[in-house]
C-alpha cells in the first residue's frame, strides 16, 4: 500500500480519506482535494474536524454533493452565516440540517423570523406539513424560548397558530398575546389550548394500559372521580406518578404517605405543599430512596438535611451516575438544565450532596466556590464540576477521570484545561481506557507509544495510531493495517508527502 511493505490484508482507500479529512495537520490543499474528488468518502471524517478553515469550509458550502453541505450544516463549529446561506439550499434535506443541533453558535433573530415565514408555506420540494417541518425546527433547537418568543409575535398568523397550540412550551407573556392575538383563528386555538392546559381529567380521559397517553394523564389537573378511581386500582406504578401532582387533596396526600409501597411515598418527596410533620415523616422512613428523595426538599433546613440518613447510589441526580459506586443511571433526577446561580451559591454549601452536585452544573460559580467543590467529598459533585466548569483545575479533570467510570468519562480527556503532561505514566495501567491517556501525552516516549500500538486493547490500539509520538515509519506502517488506518492517516505526525501519496493512489468516485 502506502510507503510501506506490503501485505495480504490491505485498508480500504475510503478509510485512509476518512482518516486524513479529520486530520488536524493535513494542509488546506489536501483537504481541498478530498472535498472535490472524494465528498463521500470524505464527508464523516470532515464533520468530525475540531474546526473547519475557511478555505475548506467555502470549497464545503460551495460543493454540489448534498452530503458534503449536510456535513457543514451539522458541523459543530460552521458559523450562523454558513447555516444561514444552507437554509435556502436547493436540497431539502440540507435545509434540514441547516435547522441545527445542541453546540452550534445560534442563529440570528432575523434569520429564524425568514426561517418559520418559509416554514409557514414550505416548497412543494419538501415531503413534509408545515406543522411537521416547525416541529422540526423546535425540537431541532430545543423546544428554545428565544424561538417560542419570536413565533409567537410573528407577521404570519399560520406561525403563530402553531405556536399557540404548545401552550405547555409558552411563558405568561406570549400565553397572554396570543389569547388577545389580532387573528380569530390564532385566538380560537390559544384559548382550546389553554382549556386543555386547565381542563381536569376525569376517568374516562385516562386509557385502560400504561404508555404516553397514560402518564400525561396523571399529571393534568385530576377529578375526585379519577384520584378515587386510581387510588382503588392499587396500581403502584400510576399512583407514584399521581403523588407528584399538584392537584391531589391534603387527604389523599397523607393516605399516600401511608402506603406500603415506598415507590408511592417517593413520590411525594417532591412536593412543595408538604407540611413540617409529613417532611419529618419522610426523612424518617424506614426506605432510604424515599429519605434520599426528601433530602433536598426546600421546606428543610440544613440541620434537619444532616439528620437524615440518606445513600447518594440510590437517587440519580444529573442522569449519568449514582457516587460511591458510581453507578450508571437512566432517569436524571433534574431537568439537566444547571440552576440559576442564586440557587448554586446557596446549595454549593449545603451538607446535602445532591444539593452540591446541583451547584457544581452551574458554569458561573465563583472561584472560592468552585474551589471548594473541587475538594469535595462526593464524586458525583467533583465529576459534574469537572465537566461543566472551565474554571475547574487540571488536576480534578485526571483525577475524575481516573475514579470516574460510567457515562461521559470520556468526555472529561476531550476538555481543553484536561492536563496531558506526563500522561505516559499511566502506560501499564490495568484499566484500557487508562492507557489510552499515553496518546495524549505531548512528550511520551515513542519506544512507549509503539509498544502499545500492539496493545490487547483495541481502543488503546486505536489511540496509539492517532499518537503524534508514534514514530513516523511506524504510522506509514499502519496505513496497511485495516483495523488502523483511519487513525493512522488522521495521525497529526504523518508526514505531508505521504498524505499526498494516499490521494495520488486512490482512484477518484
């Protein structure tokens, strides 16, 4: 193959373009080439580039492959005046794209106010309703308030309709403006939408099995009929959803603080018209989920939270990990959303850890603060610190990283403040995902780097050929390997002349 002897197995061409389109030190020329001659070969490797030069990015937004300006549309870091021109693309599917996705620089007021005005007609071009392309458009942003507010005062009373009809997404401003809207239709769907926002559920709107339907149900405003009518089902499951709801009785609330089933007094934990007995209650139940969920109840003071016994591995706070035994875990405890900062400054304090780990989301928290977070006891604190503070020391990042080991481990080494030097300590590591820091290290030793290029491990495998420390003869070597090319020709140290060698060797389609 490539500059190096060859053999029987050989990389497929399209993995060495893959590689090189993502990497970081192929100049403007080779990566130009890879966008005129090979777009779809190309395309992954040039989504998954840190940053796009401008060259590069021009040549993209330029192409007549689709694919290639779909790839520049969802690039992280493609700039709103990019996404802007790829919103009137000839292809709708591009245009999509265009729409966005969590991580990229937003899009100008101006630019989404022409967006939902096209949305509000679409092209016969596009397969979908207008209802289904705004869909679209909000769940592409995040259901965004900055997007609900601007639909919601648009010129064109289609947009405005649309948006009058999601009044669970709508704050009390636009509530309002389009209960008053100028148009009957936009009004007439505001207020069914706020009647349905307030209607109360009775048993017959409740289906007879458990899915979607069923559990929004539960948390509507209820009937007596339909509180009565779950609360003789014995149905544990429907009655924990129901303890949450605001809208069940003072009476049934201390029934269900009676139940056997702890799952249903759990759910209570959370509910603001708790009074100081039943808080106490709680705190004291003899089920340490149902006293950990009431731990971080506003109505405690702190002295009372220390009192309780509570286990951190058993309430899941930021929808990745328990602490002590750092578990994995699937239905996140908040919204995911970091607190306002009065809230963090306040609960950065607090002896409740799970309070601390609500704190540690916040990006603004002052240096004394996130200094003492980054000593603190509880892992889950110290790892959600670590990955949403830039301020966050280098040490705690290695540290996290090295006790840490569930979801998002690997996303604390993407970090720019992770520290690299001195990272080949870690070469004999028992754990794979260890070794795989020696690649980080800008000053490993390369015998070290070649040594574990043979690692058991794939992924250490993997690592040690995307390694600028790796030595060169042995990176051209690996051009050949099928299971390492593509991080061989995305290595930054593979020699220019050889990347050049790669697109001379490949036949153009």
């Amino acid at each position: 193959m490539v500059g190096a002897a060859s053999s029987d197995r050989f990389s497929s061409p399209s993995s060495l373009l893959a590689g090189l389109a993502r990497n970081p030190a192929a100049p403007i020329d080779v990566l130009l080439r890879l966008v005129e001659m090979w777009p779809e070969q190309a395309c992954e490797g040039l989504r998954r580039r840190r940053e796009l030069l401008p060259p590069v990015r021009d040549a993209m937004l330029r192409h007549p492959s689709p694919t290639i300006r779909g790839a520049l549309a969802s690039h992280p870091q493609v700039d709103p005046l990019a996404r802007a021109h790829l919103l009137a693309d000839p292809a709708w599917r591009v245009r999509l794209r265009a729409f966005g996705r969590p991580g990229q620089a937003p899009l100008p007021d101006d630019v989404l106010v022409r967006l939902l005005t096209g949305l509000d007609d679409p092209p016969s071009d596009v397969p979908f309703s207008r209802e289904e392309l705004i869909d679209e458009l909000f769940g592409a942003m995040g259901y965004d308030r900055r997007l609900i507010r601007l639909a919601a005062v648009h010129p064109r009373p289609g947009v405005r309709r649309y948006v009058a009809g999601s009044a669970i997404w709508l704050d009390e401003r636009s509530r309002r403006a389009l209960l008053e809207d100028e148009a009957p239709e936009v009004r007439a769907v505001a207020v069914a939408s706020d009647a349905r926002r307030h209607q109360v559920m009775e048993p017959a709107d409740l289906p007879d099995q458990h899915c979607h339907a069923f559990w929004y149900v539960l948390q509507r405003p209820l009937s007596p009929a339909l509180v009565d009518q779950v609360l003789a089902s014995g149905d544990a499951a429907a009655l924990r959803v129901m303890a949450e709801n605001p809208s069940v009785p003072p009476d049934v609330v201390e029934t269900l603080l009676r139940h056997p089933d702890p799952s249903v007094r759990q759910g209570l934990a959370g509910r603001v018209d708790l009074s100081g007995d039943q808080l106490v209650r709680l705190s004291t139940d003899p089920t340490v989920e149902v006293r950990t969920a009431v731990s971080t109840h506003p109505g405690l003071s702190e002295p009372q939270r220390a009192s309780i016994d509570i286990d951190v591995t058993t309430v899941p706070d930021d929808g990745h990990f328990g602490s002590a035994d750092v578990r994995c875990r699937e239905i996140p405890y908040t919204d995911g959303a970091a607190p306002e900062l009065t809230d963090a400054l306040r609960w950065a304090r607090s002896v409740n850890p799970l309070l601390r780990r609500r704190a540690a989301r916040n990006s603004e928290l002052p240096p004394d603060l996130v200094d003492i977070l980054a000593e603190d006891p509880d892992l889950g604190v110290r790892v959600l610190l670590a990955q949403h503070h830039l301020a966050a020391p280098p040490a705690l990042l290695l540290r996290c990283f090295l006790e840490y080991h569930c979801c998002g481990r690997d996303r604390l080494s993407e970090l720019p403040q992770f520290p690299t030097n001195g990272l080949a300590r870690f070469s004999d590591d028992p754990d794979p995902t260890v070794r795989r820091l020696v690649a980080l290290d800008p000053h490993a030793n390369p015998e070290v780097v070649d040594r574990l290029s043979t690692d058991p491990s794939a992924s250490v495998r993997q690592a040690m050929a995307s390694s600028p420390r790796l030595p060169a003869p042995r990176i051209v070597a690996l051009l050949d390997d099928p299971e390492l090319a593509e991080a061989a020709a995305a290595n930054p140290a593979l020699p220019v002349d050889q990347m050049q060698r790669i697109l001379d060797g490949t036949p153009v389609g």
